[in-house]
C-alpha cells in the first residue's frame, strides 16, 4: 500500500461516520449532492460533531455514498463533496477542483473575469469564488467551508497568482448554518475600487464593501443581449446597481440611459464609470425606490425603447411565494407602462424559489394589467460560468425575459 492509500484508509477510518436511515440513500445514489437531517440516523454522538466535519457517509447497509461536510443544525444536515468515501479534503484537493474550473472558464472567456467556482455545480457546496484578474473574492456559505478557508486561500495562491483575495463571511445562507457574520479577510492589497471588464465594457466595483461578491456574472450574456437591441434607444435601467444593463447598453449607441437604484454609493460608482468610459453625457443616475420611481415615470408620460427590471429575490422562502409572485406581477404591470410599442421589457428574477412557469405567469398578468399584449422573444438565464447541478435543478436560479411589447 502506497502513502497516499494509506493516508486515505487513516483518514477514513480515524472521522465520523454518519449513516442513512433505510431506504433514504436513493438520492444520493443517483446523484444528488444533499442529506437532510431527517434522512440520516442521528445519533447523540453525531450531534455534538462540531458544524463543518468532514465525515465518511454510509448507508444504511454500511455501503460507502462518498465524503461530507457535515452539520447538525440545518434541514440540509451532509452535502457530498467527494463520492470516494477515501477522500482527502485538504489544498490538494482543493487546488485539483479549481484548476478544473479555472480550465473550464478560460476556455468560454477570453478575460479573466468571471464566476470561478459555482458551488454545488464545481464540487464544492457552499463556496462561491468570483474571479477579477488577480483578485478572488470568496462567499464561505457553509459551516465546512468556513472551516477550509486557509485550505481555500492556499490553494488559490497554488493554482494562480492573487494580488488579493476577499474572504466574505456574511449572508443568511450562513446564518441558516449557524454561524453568526463577520467582517470580511482581506489577503493582499485591495483597491478601494477594482476594474470589472464584461462584454468589452469597463466598470468599477467596490470587491469589500458591495452587494454580494461586488458584481453579478451571472447577467453578463442577457446584458449583451439588450445591448444589441440599443443602438439609438432609450433605455430605462431600473434596480441597475453598478449600472451593469445600462453602460452596456450605452456602449452599443444607446441614444439616452436612465439608471435607477436605492443606492447612492452603487451610482456614484457607476457613475465614474460612464465618465471613464466616454458614457457621460448619454447616463443619466437617480437614487429612488424602484415602484416609486416606476409610478413616477409613468405619472410623467415617460417612454422607452427599452426597459430593465432585475430586482433582487422577491421570494427568499417558499412561504415568500405569494406575495413575491404579487411583487413580480406588479413590477410587470409598471414596467409595462413605461415601453413605447414594440419596445422591450426585460424582466428577470433571481428567486430559485419561483420557478420560470410561475414567474412568466405573472409577468404576463401585469403586463395585462397594464392594457398591453406581446410576445416572448427570448428566454434567458444564467452564464455558463455559473453552471446547474443535473440533481439540483434549484441551482439553475436566474431567469430573464425579454418580451416586444404591443
């Protein structure tokens, strides 16, 4: 027996064990990369495991299912990270998974900006990893990848050449863990404002203290896709944040951008970077709330060629599911008002929680709402730096619709 079988039978007998229940094993068989607490024998002993152990999974008949990060405290107690029940979860591990990634990414994109690891979908459940040239920014969604930190930050350095990496402990997917957040690890020199380039456009983030990782990859090809309907439009930019839809749209020939968001720090920032980038006097930016600024436009008579709605998650729970699908409705209806016919709306909804049949229902009951009619002429989701897991159908969260208004 070589070293490395050795050190995978020490390791694999020396953790915890943790057992389906009988006849609960059938998902993970076939693929599924969760176990819920009530699928698993929970003994005593496995409760006091501290959240995040990296533990050999079994079923019932004492048949190796893989290796797991496991926690007692949420509904989705082991999330499978290897299904050798052998496996060493350490930086070499860690730096096989990201090289693949990184391999697949930079084939799609000829820049190194994206979304490098996608969690369940790269292997690698509860960890988001978003890519800006040399600097990593880091979401430690789980218990156990909160426990792999210096493992992540090493194996990053082993795989490429940060110039910073941003470890991110803050989210209510981590709260659901039961862990509490806390301030962002800042590894390596970090600019108060770091260069995003997406579909040609150059943009400004804030990697620290902005939404999420900063910026949102996942738009990047519904983002080009309105751009090419811009030239010589008017387009209405409603929730941009960084003004994301609306510079793109402006790079395109976009005859007027209107950016709308809550945020004054995120439009200042855009705002810098429609100066920078020649955009200036074709982006106009104003701090309000969406449905306010929506009924406002349309009390004005205001039309455009082109309107986008990205909102954040309307439906963050199943028990969110009416009154998000009233938002959404809703949000159609206003929206609708505002596009000059045969104009386009662009409507999408981040909500894994509201499927795209549910979400299309009620975008075409408010675009009645409003007196109007049309026709779907497109679908989109997410890019394929975020990819779905085939078992997990919920990680294909992103839906966009692009709809000619009559």
């Amino acid at each position: 027996m070589n070293g490395i079988e050795t050190l995978q039978k020490a390791t694999m007998e020396n953790r915890p064990t943790i057992s389906t229940l009988p006849g609960r094993h059938k998902r993970v068989y076939a693929g599924h990369p969760w176990i819920y607490s009530n699928e698993i024998d929970m003994t005593e002993d496995l409760k006091a495991l501290p959240q995040g152990t990296i533990v050999t999974v079994k079923d019932a008949y004492e048949r190796p299912l893989g290796t797991a990060m496991f926690n007692p405290r949420p509904l989705i107690s082991a999330r499978i990270l290897d299904r050798d029940p052998g496996a060493v979860i350490n930086t070499d591990w860690l730096s096989e998974k990201f090289s693949a990634a990184m391999e697949l990414r930079d084939r799609m994109y000829n820049e190194p900006f994206y979304r490098l690891v996608h969690a369940e979908a790269d292997g690698l459940p509860g960890l988001t990893v978003d890519r800006y040239s040399g600097i990593y920014v880091v979401q430690l969604n789980t218990a156990g990848m909160n426990q792999l930190a210096e493992e992540i930050v090493s194996a990053l350095e082993e795989v490429s050449t940060p110039t910073s990496i941003v470890l991110q402990r803050v989210g209510a997917a981590r709260r659901m863990e039961g862990l509490e957040d806390a301030p962002a690890d800042v590894i390596g020199d970090l600019p108060s404002q770091a260069r995003v380039l997406e579909n040609g456009v150059e943009f400004l983030a804030d990697l620290s203290a902005g939404q999420k990782t900063g910026w949102f990859y996942d738009h990047r090809e519904n983002r080009a896709r309105v751009a090419s309907l811009a030239s010589g439009r008017r387009v209405l930019d409603v929730y941009s944040y960084l003004g994301g839809f609306g510079l793109t749209a402006a790079s395109s020939g976009a005859a007027d951008v209107l950016c709308i968001d809550r945020s004054q720090s995120a439009l200042t920032i855009a705002a810098q970077s429609a100066e920078a980038a020649g955009y200036g006097d074709i982006c106009r930016f104003e701090k309000r709330e969406a449905f306010g600024a929506l009924e406002r436009l349309g009390k004005n008579k205001e039309r455009f060629d082109i309107v986008v709605a990205d909102p954040p998650a309307f439906v963050k729970s199943k028990k969110d599911l009416k009154p998000g699908a009233r938002g959404y409705r809703k949000l159609a209806r206003l929206s609708t008002f505002l596009v000059e016919p045969g104009g386009i709306l662009c409507v999408a909804s981040c909500s894994h929680h509201m499927d795209l049949v549910s979400f299309s229902d009620n975008v075409n009951r408010g675009i009645r709402d409003a007196g109007r009619s049309g026709r779907i002429i497109h679908t989109g989701g997410a890019g394929p730096d975020h990819p779905a897991h085939p078992s997990l159908p919920e990680s294909a969260y992103l839906k966009c619709l692009f709809i000619q208004v009559d």
